[in-house]
C-alpha cells in the first residue's frame, strides 16, 4: 500500500467589511407583523348512498384507520372511497361513502348492523358516481383500474378490512402498481474487440407490461392487457397520462463510469409462472447503439433468483444497478444470460419509511459538492466576549458571504466563521468555541456541504480594511485506487464495498481533534457500495484502476496506535481464481492509514492517496488485515437455461444457454446437434460470443435437441428438446 497526502484550501473566502460605529446604536424601521391563523378541519364523510336498508334501519358507525404496510398510520389523505359489504352469503352492497378532507388518516364509516366486508380506494380512477353500478361483492371484484390512467403523485391505493358496525378497525392500503428503478448503469466491454466503446441513443423501458389489474384482487397479478408487447410501441406511450411511467430517454452516454440514472418505472403486477402466449414476462430493456449498430438488453425483472414469489408484485421496489459487459440481444424481447450483464436486484416493500434510509444504507450516496457552502455563522469577539453574532442559510452565491460588521476603531478583535452546521452555535464566550464539537451522524453524506471553520485573531479595524478569512474543512478526503498488475493472471478481484473503520463520531469545531475512546466512534461511517465502488473496478494503464473517494472527521491519533480508536479502512472484495472463489461472504481487505514515520493521523483538510497493490493470489497476509473465512475451493458448477424442454412459434427466438464455473473449462455448445437440425430445417441459430449458449431461429415445426457439454474439471452435460409449434 502506497499513501500520500496533500493539504488542500478551501477556495471560498468570507469577506468582512468593517465600519466604524456610534457608541449609541440607532433603531431600526418598524418590524411588520405577520398574523398566521390555522384552521383545523375536522374528517368528514359525506355522499353516504344505501342499499337493501329500509327507513326503519338504524345506522351505525365504524372507525377506521387507515395504515401503510409498515403499520404506520398514513397522514394526507385527501378523499378515499369507502364501499362497505354485507358479510354474509350474498355479500351485497351496504354503503358507499367518500371521505373527504385535508387530513383522513382516519374515518368513521356509516353501515347498518351486522358483520361487514369493507374496501377502502385511495386516488380511485373513477368520480363518486362511477361507482354506482357496484351492488355486490363479486361486482367490486371486477373493477380493473388502467396503468394509463396513473399519476405519480396520486398512486391508486387500495385496501380491504373485516369489522362489525358499532367497532373499529385498521384497513392497510397498499399501492396497486409497483416500481421498477434503474438506480445506474455502466459499461465494462474491457477485453473484447469493442473495448473503450461507448453506449449512444441509451433509453430504457418496460415491455410486456400489464395494464390492467383487479382494484380488489391485484395480488393474484396475472396479466390482463398487455401493453408494449414484445418490444417498445410509440401508440401504446400516447395513451399515458404521464409516458415517463414506462419510458425514457437518457441524457448521456452510457461509458465505464457508473452512471446514476435513477430511472423510474411504474408497472401493474405480473405474476406469471410460465411464460406464454397472453402472459410473457414483464421485462426492463436496455436499448443503445455500440458504433452506430443497435442492442438490446431485455432483463427479466425479478426471475430465476431463487426467490420464492417470482414476478412482480403490488407495492414492491425493484431496483437495478447494472454494468452492460457484452454486446446486447438483436432481439428486444430474448432475456440477456449472465455473460452479457452483470445485474444486481434489489427488492422492497414500497414505504416511505424505508425510502428514508436508503440513501446511506444502499448505494445511494452521492459525493459531497467540496466547496458548497449552505449555510454561514459569524460571530465577533471583544476581550474573549461575543459582540456580534449573525446567521444566513440558503446561501446561493459568492455575494452572500459578504459581511457588513459593526466594529470600534481601535479595538481587538477575533471573528470566527462557521460554515454548513445546520444552525448558530449559542456561545457567550471564545473559549466555548474553542472547546465545542460538531457531531457526524452515521452515514454523513455531508448533502448539505462539509463543515468548515475559520478562525481571524487579533485584528484590529483599519478605515475602509476589508478582510479574507480562508476557512478550511472539518474533515479529510481519502482517495483509493486498485493495482491489480502484481497478481496471478487467474486472479479476479471485484470491490464491492469500501468503508471507513474507526470513523469518529465527533470533530472539535478547532483542531486538533481525535477519538479518545469507543464511545467517539461511529456505527457506519463514510461508506462505498456497489456502483459506487465500480472505478475500483476498472483496469487502466499497467493494471492500475480508476479512483473513489471517502470523507471523515480529523482524527489526530499519532504515533501510538490504538486498536480501538484509529481509523482504517476496510474493503470487501469479491474473489475468484482457478482454484478458489468467495461464495457467501467476501474477502475482506483491512489497513491503518499510517505515515512513513508511523504517525496514524488523518488531519483536516487534507487529501490522502491510497494505492493498494495486492501481490500473487492476493491472500498471502494473515491476521487482522485480511479475513479470507469466505474462501473456498471452486466447485464445478453446470446448469442448463431454461430447463430441460424449451418451445415456442415459427418466426419466434429461443436462447438457450449454461451457467458454468469454472469458465476455463472445455465447452461444447453442441455443433453436431445443432447442424443437424439446421439441416432438417427446424431452426437456424447463432452461438453466443463466450460460446456458452446459444439463440434459436425457429422455422417450421418439429422437434430437435440442444446438447452441451463441459469438459475438466466440470465433466457435465445437459440437453433441451426444443419443439416448434405451428
């Protein structure tokens, strides 16, 4: 490991113009007044309709509260339709009734007696009246809403209870859609012929998308109407309120840096178990231009991981960051295999709650902006006393760090600048802003800008003296880079996540500042994932990466090396040779940032190069510094995609393919068979550039057999009857 550091000044000067002053001050202009009046607006409900309840009948009331699926109680509901069946066999309808306010996070239902069925519809695509035709049960079931229709900011929710009138109940409404986000996107074409391409016309969408599904039933998720079928249709946008639900074009072009695009799509459930005529699969497609030729990347949204409820389902997130390794599909409906793509997906509920945390738990965070300046405290002290103490947010410009000051001629001053604290320190005196710190909460962003301080003494006003405070960042930056030219050629090293160990928790406003204990020290710290940890990734000139940064508080430790309290850092690497592969956990990287002279300190407002240069099979340390539990011995792995039987159409594409380990095996895409059946005119086909699957042309009907064969150290076969239909 190779350090340097390098002192960087802040560029942003606070300027301080100082003007003699009265002994006496004078008063300023009337202040104006502004009178707020609140008015609190009680839940209503109103338009109340009935059905099979004669004069005679006594109403009731049932409370209602209305919940997200987290069980917190949602606030801001403006209307909700509320439709309340009878619980018995003929489950007819009892009431209707819409909740109007500016705040209904909860209601009271008007019914007659008995058991009760009820249905609550947030955002509904109908007026009040649209529900009219609506006497029973089982016709509530057959009202569909139209992803057509949708808003992003009114989301149709929807939510189903059991009470008995004169009681109570909580009713969990969910949204009908879900989401489907591309977070980034990159492109790694290093090692083929169109190495250093870039990718151009990048737009993303959604095909095979269900635009249409049951208010009441939305779980079950099958396709009803399918929309964008097969490949992007212009006519099927047209019909949107808002097209941006399942299209987009991207402003840049897509190269090897990762590229925060945060795309969002909004889709019906799709729960298909099979993929058929009438229920294709709902797919994100990737669609660019390598060198003027188009590519598609179609990736199946939440199939064949594993999980237990493939498909896509009401409420959920699901959140793709993807780096492009291989040319794409000439088709836009053919899912990619594993070789074209490295896919990572992450699945949620959709909450808010859990869309809070986000930004510092997943790979969410974005590099502090190292001259912003949001927000500005001065404050000028006489005799270690303060005088003057003023405040600005919502700093926009250079201009807003001007400073007019009241100062006496003469007299001895010290002027302290505080910048992006979030609010004024309250001080009396010098020595308590001396002695205050700032606390760094886990996961910092620093979003609102780094915290900053200067410190002006002995100044003394001279006539028309205008004065720069150069004010320099609480915390340093760390700058890391991979050099993988010292490893075994067999070697592959992917960072996943980089980190900072021992992060303090707090930074005294004046230095010097360090963590004296275990209590000083933060959970998470600063903190690298996934995309965010792609320039590491990368493999430049003489094997050496692109670079990342890391940002922390000063932490002055010296020259005595406290295990419990010097910052380090920490990378998770995932790791793969001939011989060996991290399966469930990865091998972890761990090193103190120490200086020639064997200093631990990581002063402010310094810059740190870290060069970390791994030798042979990169797993020669022991102890603290590395942790290799996550290392085991390859075990061959063969399986054949997308089964044993595959069919579909004349005209139509099949890709088979197999997913194998090691890649250094002998391979066999099957020629002979493959021939064969090309020479009987069931199909034409095309092998995969890694020679590891295979795209059928299918031409007339009949059967044929795809076989594959891996040879040392796999030694597996797999075949697939493949059967062309009519």
């Amino acid at each position: 490991m190779k350090r340097a550091k390098r002192r960087e000044s802040f560029f942003f000067d606070t300027i301080l113009h100082y003007f003699n002053t009265l002994a006496e001050k004078t008063k300023s202009g009337p202040v104006l007044g502004l009178t707020l009046i609140f008015t609190w607006l009680p839940a209503t409900v109103c338009g109340c309709s009935w059905a099979d309840i004669g004069k005679d009948v006594e109403e009731e009331t049932i409370a209602l509260r209305f919940l997200d699926g987290t069980g917190e109680i949602i606030d801001g509901i403006c209307n909700i339709d509320i439709l309340i069946f009878n619980d018995d066999h003929l489950q007819r309808l009892d009431s209707y009734q819409k909740v109007s306010s500016a705040s209904c996070s909860s209601a009271k239902a008007v019914s007659s007696s008995g058991k009760k069925i009820i249905y609550g519809i947030l955002n509904g695509q109908r007026d009040r009246y649209g529900w009219a035709d609506i006497n029973s049960r089982e016709a509530m079931s057959q009202i569909c809403a139209d992803l057509e229709k949708e808003s992003r900011e009114a989301l149709l929710m929807s939510g189903e209870c059991h009470a008995t009138a004169g009681g109570g109940a909580n009713m969990y409404l969910r949204r009908l859609c879900s989401e489907v986000r591309l977070r980034s996107i990159c492109c790694d074409f290093s090692g083929r012929p169109y190495s250093g391409a870039v990718l151009t016309n990048a737009r993303a969408y959604l095909i095979n998308v269900n635009a249409e599904a049951s208010i009441t039933y939305g779980d079950q998720g099958f396709p009803i109407r399918i929309i964008n079928a097969g490949g992007l249709n212009m006519n099927n946008l047209e019909s949107f309120r808002e097209p941006d639900m399942i299209f987009r074009e991207m402003e840049e072009d897509i190269g090897s840096k990762s590229y925060d695009v945060d795309i969002s799509f909004i889709c019906y459930p799709n729960t298909s178990v099979r993929e058929g005529p009438g229920t294709p699969f709902t797919r994100l497609v990737i669609e660019g231009k390598i060198r003027g030729e188009t590519f598609w990347w179609p990736i199946d949204i939440n199939r064949e991981d594993g999980t237990q409820e493939p498909g896509i389902h009401r409420n959920c997130r699901y959140i793709f960051d993807i780096v492009i390794t291989r040319k794409g599909n000439k088709d836009p409906d053919t899912a990619i295999g594993k070789e074209t793509a490295d896919i990572r997906m992450e699945t949620r509920p959709w909450n808010e709650k859990e869309e809070q945390v986000i930004p510092f738990h997943k790979a969410r965070i974005s590099l502090p902006a190292e001259e912003k300046v949001n927000d500005i405290s001065l404050m000028v002290f006489a005799d270690g006393q303060l005088e003057e103490s003023l405040w600005r947010d919502r700093i926009s410009s250079k201009e807003d760090l001007v400073f007019e000051v009241p100062l006496v001629k003469g007299r001895e001053y010290s002027i302290a600048a505080l910048a992006n604290l979030g609010s004024p320190p309250k001080v009396t005196e010098l020595k308590e802003l001396e002695e205050m710190t700032v606390e760094i909460k886990d996961g910092e962003t620093y979003g609102s800008g780094i915290p900053m301080s200067a410190m002006a003494e002995g100044i003394i006003w001279g006539e028309d003296e205008e004065i720069r405070i150069e004010m320099i960042r609480m915390t340093a930056r760390i700058s890391l880079r991979m050099d993988r030219s010292r490893l075994h050629k067999d070697v592959m090293m992917n960072v996943r996540r980089v980190s900072i160990g021992n992060c303090p928790r707090y930074v005294r406003i004046y230095g010097p500042s360090r963590a004296t204990s275990r209590y000083d020290i933060s959970e998470l710290g600063f903190r690298l994932d996934d995309s965010q940890c792609y320039p590491l990734n990368t493999s430049g000139r003489q094997g050496m990466s692109e670079e990342v940064s890391l940002y922390m508080p000063e932490n002055m430790q010296g020259t005595g090396l406290s295990e419990e309290t010097a910052s380090f850092i920490e990378m998770e690497i995932d790791y793969k040779s001939s011989e060996l592969i991290s399966y469930d956990s990865p091998l972890i990287y761990r090193f103190y940032l120490t200086d020639d002279d064997g200093s631990h300190d990581i002063e402010r407002n310094c810059h740190y190069h870290i060069v970390v240069a791994p030798e042979g099979d990169g797993l020669s340390r022991t102890g603290w510094r590395i942790d290799k539990s996550g290392i085991g011995p390859v075990i061959p792995l063969f399986r054949m995609h997308p089964g044993e039987y595959a069919e579909g159409h004349v005209g139509d594409s099949l890709r088979i393919w197999c997913e194998c380990y090691p890649r250094t095996a002998p391979f066999d895409p099957g020629y002979e068979e493959l021939n064969f059946d090309k020479g009987r005119g069931i199909y034409d086909y095309r092998v995969d550039d890694d020679g590891h699957g295979v795209t059928l042309y299918l031409k007339k009907p009949g059967s044929g057999i795809v076989y594959m064969s891996a040879g040392e150290p796999i030694n597996r076969s797999g075949m697939v009857l493949v059967k062309v239909k009519p």
